[in-house]
C-alpha cells in the first residue's frame, strides 16, 4: 500500500514559487505594494487553518506546497483553491 505524497512534487512547487516571485514582482512595480494588510493577513489565515489542505505539522499547503507564513503575507499571492477573496 503507497502512501499519496504530502505536497505536490518537487519540481511543481519550484513552478509555483517562481510564478508567484514573479506575479509579485509585477504587483509590486505598478502598486509598491508587497506585504498583504494585517486584516488581509488574518483573513487569510483564518480561511488557510480551516481548509482541508492546511498542513497543521508543516504549515504548508498541501494544494501547491507553499510556506503559509510567507504566502498569506505577501500582497500578490492567491489561493491554488480560489479560497481567498480576490
């Protein structure tokens, strides 16, 4: 019996990162934006520990395999569940 992986793989958690460097990166060269609001931050959060794909060991995703702490804080990061208010 195999278990299913925790995270997605590898190479596709190096895609997702460097795709969310780079929406960042864009966000904030025309808003000079980068870190999320505090109550965008909460709300975030708050929508991340109640999900299904919240690892709670880890504090990751387990949808894209990101870090929780620095995705929920940065301003141009979006949900792979489309979970977060736009």
């Amino acid at each position: 019996m195999t278990e299913e992986p925790k995270y997605p793989p590898i190479n596709q958690q190096t895609r997702n990162l460097a795709l969310s460097v780079l929406k960042q990166m864009r966000d904030t060269a025309s808003t000079g934006q980068v870190i999320a609001s505090q109550e965008v931050q909460q709300e975030r959060k708050s929508i991340c520990y109640a999900c299904e794909h919240y690892d709670v060991e880890d504090h990751r995703c387990k949808a894209c395999g990101c870090m929780l702490s620095i995705k929920i804080s940065m301003s141009a990061n979006s949900c792979p569940q489309n979970k977060w208010p736009k």
